[in-house]
C-alpha cells in the first residue's frame, strides 16, 4: 500500500493529538478546575481517559502501576509521558499541600 492510503497508522498526526491533549492538560485544565468533568483520552491505543489516570492515581497508582492496572505505554508507547507527568504533578500537589498543611 502507498503512502496515504488511509489504511496505515499517521504517527505524526497521532503525536499530534498527544500534544494537544498534553497542552490541555496542563494549561487549560488546572485553571479550569474542571477535573472530573470532561475527560480527554490519554491512551489512544488501549482508549484509556485522563479521568481513569488520575483516577488510578489518586488511589496510589505511580508510573509503573499505571502500566501494570491499566496499560499504558503498552502499545505505541505515546501516552507514557503524559502518564508520568500526571503522576508527577499529583506527587507535586501533595509535596505542596504538606508544605501549607
Ligand atoms: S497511546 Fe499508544 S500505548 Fe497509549
């Protein structure tokens, strides 16, 4: 099959959509405040949404446990810097809310 054929995965327009879920992420959605209700896939591969991420670990999940729960990284390997950099802003929330508490 020929380039564009419409039949092969579009990785750059897939890291594409990485990113712009990423910038959401991190800009859009803090200031918004709205965790919980809208929920973005994280994991295009395995169709797993940031609710279900943050989800996980808000029970305790780091990294390695998201991979392990529920798959991540596991395919294409795109979401995997998402997923920590979720996972390292949770741990930096709670650094901060133990700095005030
Ligand atoms: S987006 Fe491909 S493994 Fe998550």
């Amino acid at each position: 099959m020929g380039i564009g054929s419409g039949n092969e995965l579009n990785y750059p327009l897939l890291q594409l959509m990485l990113l712009i879920i990423h910038l959401i992420y991190t800009t859009i959605r803090p200031i918004a405040k709205i965790n919980g209700f809208i929920s973005m896939y994280v994991c295009l591969c395995k169709g797993i949404t940031d609710s279900q991420v943050q989800q996980a670990i808000d029970n305790g999940a780091d990294y390695k446990a998201l991979r392990e729960q529920l798959g991540i990284a596991s395919d294409c390997g795109q979401c995997g810097n998402i997923c920590k950099e979720m996972v390292k802003a949770s741990q930096e929330c709670a650094f901060y809310e133990a700095q005030v508490a």
